[in-house]
C-alpha cells in the first residue's frame, strides 16, 4: 500500500515522500479499512512543521480520518462490520491506502451520504458537534440566549461550527477570521455577522457570549476574555500559528467575572472517551442524511495530491474542507 510520510520538520513539502510500505495487520480491538477518501486537517500541518506535542518520531505518516470500507477485523471486533462502509478517527497514521483503526472509533456512514462529504466529519465535524456541547446553560438557565464567538471562521471546523451551531440552539453567531479576503468565505457558510481580526477588533462587538472558540493558541484569550460573558467560557483548542503559550491570566480576575478558561482535544478525547467521538460522528451523520446539514467538500484526486493540499492548507487561504480520493 502507498502512505504519506513525513520524514523530517519542513514548513513547505520538501519532506512528504509518498511511499509503499507493508499491509497493515489489525490488532485487538482494531478493524482494517481499504481507504477511499481521507480528510486533510490543520493536525497534518502541525505534524509537518514539527510541533513536539504531534511528532514522537520521524518518519510518521499523517491523516487523522478515513472512509472506506472495512476488509479485516482484529480479535474482539463486532462481525457486522466486515464489508462495511465506515468512517474512522485516528490519532495518526490515516493519509494511507489501508488503515487500521479502533473499532470504537469507526462508525457506520449511512447509504445516502457521499464518501467525499463523510470524510470531513470525523474530525471537522466531529469537532465543532463535541465543542458546541460545552455550550454553558447552568448560570443563564438552559432558555437563555446563546451567543458563540468562533475565530478562524472560514477554516473547516468554523464551517461545521456554523452549520451546527442553530442545531445547538445557538441564538447569536459571530464569525472572526484573519484577514479581510477570508470574510465571504465565513458569510457563505453561515455566520451573520463576521469581523476580521485587525487590532482592537473586539471592541466593535458587544458581546457578551457564552462561549468563545478560539484555535489560535493564547495570542487572543485577553480579548475573548473580555469578550465572555459571566458563567461563560473560552474554550481554547488549538495553536494554528505554533507560537509558545503565554502565561495563563490571574486568576483572581477569572473568580470575579464568572468566567472559565476550558481546552479541548478530540484526540485526547478519542482514546479517554472514544465512544463520545463515535457518538458525535453519528449525530453528524444523522444530520446530514436528514438534510439539516450538508458539509461541503474540496474534493482532490489521488494521493499524490496530498503534497499540494498540505501546501494550501498551510498557507491558511483554504476556500475549505479539503478531502482526497484514493483513485
Ligand atoms: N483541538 C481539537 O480537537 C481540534 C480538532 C480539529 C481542528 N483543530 C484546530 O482547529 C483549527 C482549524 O482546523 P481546520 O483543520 O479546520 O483547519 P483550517 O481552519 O482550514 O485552517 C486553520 C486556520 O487557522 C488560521 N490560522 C491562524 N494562524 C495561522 C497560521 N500561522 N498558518 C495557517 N493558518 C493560520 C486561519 O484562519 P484565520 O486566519 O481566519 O484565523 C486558517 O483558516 C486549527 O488550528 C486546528 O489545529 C483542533
């Protein structure tokens, strides 16, 4: 089978190497999956350029969901999904013609959604349904408003986060994105009001919101702060520019407004608690096949396109969730 390998930290593609390597065995409580499509994420740049929490060697192979149908089943797996075509998150290891993957992180795809559009939900989608749960409605009462603030709106989890937001009863949405270019990008899919991200941009909103997304490490928690309603959070789950975290604020200040600093991580969550991942895949797949959401997809061709697309990605100009094909 051919893999995508990353052999040592680059900030372009000058060392992804597309490779054959041996056919994957699955262990217990694994399934192999004959890839299709696999999603490409923020994760696989990270993994790229080297940041220490994503790399424990070199050489590794990136991609962290897949579609595909399931060819083998390791001890202890369920016999009906032998045939099966599945979706699956994984830590690493998905940009990979077979993949074996913890059977509690595979969840069946209904028949009427495409391959391309399933391959983003295992961890875009995914993502933005297990976020939008840490939406607060202890202090307000659960028939409050809620408000959320999203920063890098027009990425492939802003996309899903607009989409599922209205399903979360979400009230009020403000989109923030880094630059004036990406403010259609974020409108099209979904949010009212989108701000780009230029200084003092949070004193043109009022605020305050019961829950602010923010995947761009500490750089903006003072303002989100600011922004955050009391009994609300900030959820941080993310460091898209690798800069060293700052100092967490004083936590006198978070006491007296009633606030909370949360992180989250769909990885962590995917080995402490994988049954919540596969839970919210199926509750985004639910949505989709009834019509009340619909991902949409930057479809590439083969995976000797994944080079480029990590390049695209990279760069932070995506026009949105990109997905390969393994032809
Ligand atoms: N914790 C988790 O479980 C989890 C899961 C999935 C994704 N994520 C994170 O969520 C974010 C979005 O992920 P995605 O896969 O959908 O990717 P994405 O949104 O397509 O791309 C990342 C976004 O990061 C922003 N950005 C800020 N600084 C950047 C830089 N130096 N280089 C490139 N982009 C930069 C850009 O938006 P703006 O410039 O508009 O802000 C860009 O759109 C990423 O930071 C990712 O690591 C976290």
């Amino acid at each position: 089978m051919r893999v995508v390998q990353f052999t040592g930290p680059a900030a372009d593609a000058s060392n992804t190497e597309i490779v054959e390597r041996a056919d994957p065995t699955p262990g217990e409580g694994e399934v192999l999956i004959d890839v299709t499509h696999a999603g490409i994420n923020f994760k696989d740049i990270l993994m790229r350029r080297g940041d220490r929490a994503y790399v424990p060697q070199w050489p590794i192979v990136p991609g962290i969901e897949v579609v595909g149908t399931v060819t083998a089943l390791g001890a202890g797996t369920a016999a009906e999904l032998q045939g099966q075509r599945v979706a699956g998150f994984l830590a690493c290891g998905g940009l990979a013609e077979k993949v074996c993957v913890p059977a509690d992180l595979v969840t069946g795809v209904p028949e009427s959604v495409d391959s391309a559009v399933a391959a983003a939900v295992p961890t875009a989608w995914a993502t933005a349904e297990l976020l939008l749960r840490h939406l607060p409605s202890g202090l307000a009462g659960p028939d409050a408003p809620s408000r959320v603030l999203v920063h890098s709106a027009a990425g492939g989890v802003g996309q899903a986060l607009a989409a599922l937001a209205p399903l979360h009863g979400v009230d009020e949405l403000v989109g923030v994105v880094g630059s004036a270019s990406r403010v259609d990008t974020a409108a099209a899919w979904g949010y009212p009001t989108v701000l780009v991200r230029d200084d003092g941009w949070q004193r043109k909103l009022t605020g305050p919101f019961d829950l602010v997304l923010d995947p761009l490490g500490s750089k903006e928690l003072g303002a989100d702060l600011e922004l955050a309603a009391g009994g609300g959070t900030v959820l941080l789950f993310g460091n898209a520019g690798g800069a060293a975290p700052a100092p967490l604020p004083d936590p006198a200040g978070l006491m007296s407004s009633n606030v909370s600093i949360g992180g989250f991580s769909i990885a962590t969550t995917s080995t402490q608690q994988p049954r919540l991942v596969a839970d919210a895949m199926d509750t985004v797949f639910r949505a989709v096949a009834a019509g009340r959401v619909r991902p949409e997809v930057v479809l590439r061709n083969g995976i000797d396109q994944v080079p480029a697309t990590h390049d695209a990605l990279a760069g932070g100009t995506a026009p949105g969730k990109y997905v390969v094909a393994f032809g």
